[in-house]
C-alpha cells in the first residue's frame, strides 16, 4: 500500500520555503488551470493514464532515493502511481491524502505579530486556493475576517487558546469562495458584520460594517476600524487594526489589484476602484502593514508563509499603483482580466443566503484559483 502524506505536512513544506518534488497526475488541461505552487516546489505534469503500464515517461526526470509526493484529483488515481513508483524503485513516494480536493480546503495558521496588551494577530493561508482570512484575539475574545467555510479550523484553534468567538467580519460579499462567517457566527452565537451596500438583497439579519463604528476585541480594545473602499465590490471595506495593520480585502495586493467585474459592473465600479488606490490608502500612513485577503503567485509567500507588505512599498513596487493616466487605468482593469472564478454565481448566491447548495456541492464550487485580481 502507498505510502502517505497529510495536506498539513506539505503545507509546512511549502510555507517553509522547503524543496519539494510534485508529480501531478491530472490530465493536463486540470493542471494547467490550477496546480499546487510554492516558492521552492518543483512539478512535474504526466496525466495518470500515460503510467498505467509502467512508470517509464517520468523515470528519467526523477531520483530513486528523492521524496515525490504524487497528487491527483482526490487521492484515488495518485496512490496507485506512487505503488508503481516502489515498485520500480522509487523509495520515498507519497500520495497526497485526499488529493487537490483536499488541498484546497487546508487552512494553515500563521502568526503575524503582537497586539496591543497581549493580543495577537494570525493570518490563516489556504494554500490550495490563496485565500487569506484574519484571526484577532485579545483578552479571550476574537474577532474573523473573511472567514472560510471550513469553520471548524477556527472552532478548534480558538478551544485550545481558551478564546470565545465574538465577531465574524467579511470585507465583502465574495465571489470566489463560501463564507463561513455567518454560519460560525450563529454556532457560537457571535456577530456576523457585512458592508451594507453589498448586503441589500441578503436574506438573513446581520451587523452593518460603518466607517467609524470600531470594532472592539477583547477588554483592552484591539480596535478593528473599518474603512470604506469600494472598487472590488460596491460595499468593500478594509481595516485598520491596532494603528499598525491594514486589511485590504481584495482591494490590493501584494503584486497586483483586485477586480471590478465579478458583479458584472466593471465599468460602473472602476472609478471607486481607482479612487481607493490612488487617494484613499494614499491618506493613509506609508507605514501600515498591508493584509490582503488573497495572493496570487507563490513568491508572495514570505518567511513562514506570511502575506504582507509595507503600504508606502507597494506604491513604488506594485505595477497596478503605478498607472497615472486614468484612461489606461480604466482600460487595464476592465480589458486585462483573466477567467471568472470557477461557480462565481453560484457562490454570490450562497453569500447572499439565496441558494443553500449541499456541502459536497460547495466543495464543487470552491475547487479552482481565485482569480480575483487583475493580470499584471
């Protein structure tokens, strides 16, 4: 039998800058749209029926006594593979549990620092998708942003730091993954907070987010402050924690800018987007630590897999704060955009409380990148 590999050890692989050997067995055109990437991860691409007689097409490229963590779609097709890689030799072959299903799931905690009076600030990173949301505790409380449906992670990080859930915040309505925020926030009786402009044709009561109206984590107030910047969607609204950490949502990142277009309103919304950019965050101090709610190329990926940038850098290194002529903005991020995220609709929907898809459905949906930022 094959030997294995939990998506929690490769993720301490990847977020740890170590060499890391995939063969990816999907076909080509599954690989091509969507594979695992990291800073050091080497892949090799050969669909899976290539191997079925022998192991022969991928020998040559690999070494007998090397670690190969083989994956495929859902762990099936990738053990059999590593069974025929120990059968011609290869010693240290590995399925990925679970497969890119798996992966797409895994949530890694990362912390980011220090807050005031002994609070602390994580960034949970899902690898399998560049999904980033935010855990804040202060005094036994917390407080999560942009939180992933696979709530249990949080449930079960916030038990062994004996901390209650208090606040569940989305910077948006998304569209390219499930939110768990309203849901975990009705399990531990929590507050589920929502731009109200993005909140108009929800089916469920929640929390309006207001600019001013902090949010307070804990007895010694770790200040959540949110600030409205619209563009990625209508009601988009970023953070300032602790007067040292800016929430960006999928309004900047650390390479490239957010979308305009998963509303279908990219001419509508491109004015707030530049807007945002180029005036809004410019207000701000230089010095503020930039967390987005996404990545997009595994070099944003820094020590021990953290995602941030200092603001004042990104206004001389991001190539989407660099366009002065309006017009060529205008054009750039409603011409150069790549595919819409796998199920968008769907998945808007969900959010919205208007469809309730049965979770093996909601797995479909999410399975695939982001894809919420324009292309460099």
């Amino acid at each position: 039998m094959a030997k294995t590999i939990s998506t929690k050890t490769l993720a301490k692989k990847v977020i740890n800058h170590e060499k890391t050997l995939i063969l990816d067995v999907r076909n080509t055109d599954e690989f091509d749209n969507w594979k695992i990437e990291g800073g050091k991860v080497e892949i090799i691409n050969e669909p899976y029926f290539n191997l079925l007689d022998d192991v022969e097409p991928v020998s040559s490229k690999l070494e007998k006594d090397k670690e190969i963590i083989v994956v495929c779609a859902k762990g099936g097709s990738s053990e059999m593979v590593a069974d025929l890689l120990e059968e011609a030799g290869f010693t240290n072959a590995y399925s990925l549990e679970g497969g890119m299903k798996a992966w797409s799931e895994h949530l890694e905690p990362v912390k980011i620092g220090d807050l005031t009076d002994g609070g602390s600030l994580y960034q949970f990173v899902r690898l399998g998708k560049g999904c980033l949301s935010y855990f804040i505790e202060s005094n036994g409380e917390a407080a999560i942003i942009d939180t992933a449906r696979m709530t249990d992670v949080y449930e079960n990080f916030a038990e062994k730091q004996g901390i209650q859930i208090k606040h569940l915040i989305d910077t948006h309505l998304h569209a390219d993954h499930i939110s768990g925020g309203l849901s975990l926030a009705n399990k531990v009786d929590g507050k589920y907070h929502l731009p109200p402009k993005d909140a108009t044709e929800v089916t469920f009561d929640y929390t309006p987010l207001e600019e001013g109206n902090d949010i307070i984590v804990g007895n010694t107030a770790v200040k959540v402050h949110p600030v409205y910047s619209p563009g990625h969607t209508i009601g988009s609204t970023s953070f300032i924690i602790d007067d040292t950490y800016l929430l960006t949502g999928d309004i900047l990142f650390v390479k490239s800018i957010g979308r305009p277009d998963l509303a279908g309103l990219a001419e509508d919304w491109v004015g707030d987007l530049r807007n945002t950019l180029y005036n809004r965050y410019k207000e701000l101090s230089d010095d503020l630590v930039v967390l987005p709610a996404h990545y997009s190329f595994a070099e944003e990926l820094g020590e021990g897999g953290k995602v941030s940038a200092r603001l004042g850098d990104l206004y001389s290194k991001n190539s989407g704060l660099q366009v002065e002529d309006e017009e060529v903005f205008r054009k750039m991020v409603t011409e150069n955009l790549p595919p819409q995220p796998n199920a968008y609709q769907d998945i808007r929907q969900t959010n919205l409380g208007q469809i309730t898809p049965e979770q093996e459905e909601q797995k479909e949906m999410e399975i695939g990148p982001n894809r919420c930022a324009v292309e460099g």
